[in-house]
C-alpha cells in the first residue's frame, strides 16, 4: 500500500503559481521575475495612471488600469523583456521555463 501512495503522489501535478508584480511610482518590481509555463501572472497597479505589461517580441499585451490588477496566464517558454507603451522608461523581465 505505501508503493501504491507513494506512486499517486508522484502523478499529482503541480499546481500553477501566482506570480504578483506591482507598477508604482512609474516602476515594475520586481524588475525580474522567474516563472513556469501554467503560472498566472498578476500585475497591479498602484499609480493613478494607466500601464501596460507589453513584450517587446509581440507575445503579450497587457493593459493595467490605474488602481486595478491584470492577470496572464503563461503558456510559452522563453525570456521576454516587458515594458509599459505609455512609459517606456518601466522595463522588465520575465523568465519562463518549460
């Protein structure tokens, strides 16, 4: 019985995670940030204007309103640098494993 428990437990699969990112005072922190494809990743926004978590390669295109959160689901491998359209200066990396 314990060979059968311990067979399960290695089928279960992981669980996403939840990566949260903040935009405030016209800066992403973390500026780098670790991930796993199925990962959710949730960007909130505590400045008064609007952002947007936008890859630099076209893979993604996030809009963050002021005071509110928006979320990602990833589903692609790979390092993508971020930025935000309306303020260039906020850079970021995501870095997503398989």
């Amino acid at each position: 019985m314990v060979v059968t428990l311990a067979f399960c437990a290695m089928t279960v699969p992981a669980r996403a995670a939840t990566i949260r990112i903040l935009m405030e005072n016209l800066v992403i922190k973390p500026a780098e940030v670790a991930a796993k494809v199925g990962d959710t990743v949730e960007w909130g926004n505590n400045d008064i204007v609007a952002h947007t978590a936008t890859a630099r390669n076209g893979d993604f295109d996030v809009m963050i309103p002021s005071k509110e959160t928006a979320s990602l689901v990833l589903n692609k491998a790979g390092t993508f640098e971020y930025y935000c359209r309306f303020h260039p200066m906020m850079k970021a990396t995501l870095k997503v494993a398989p």
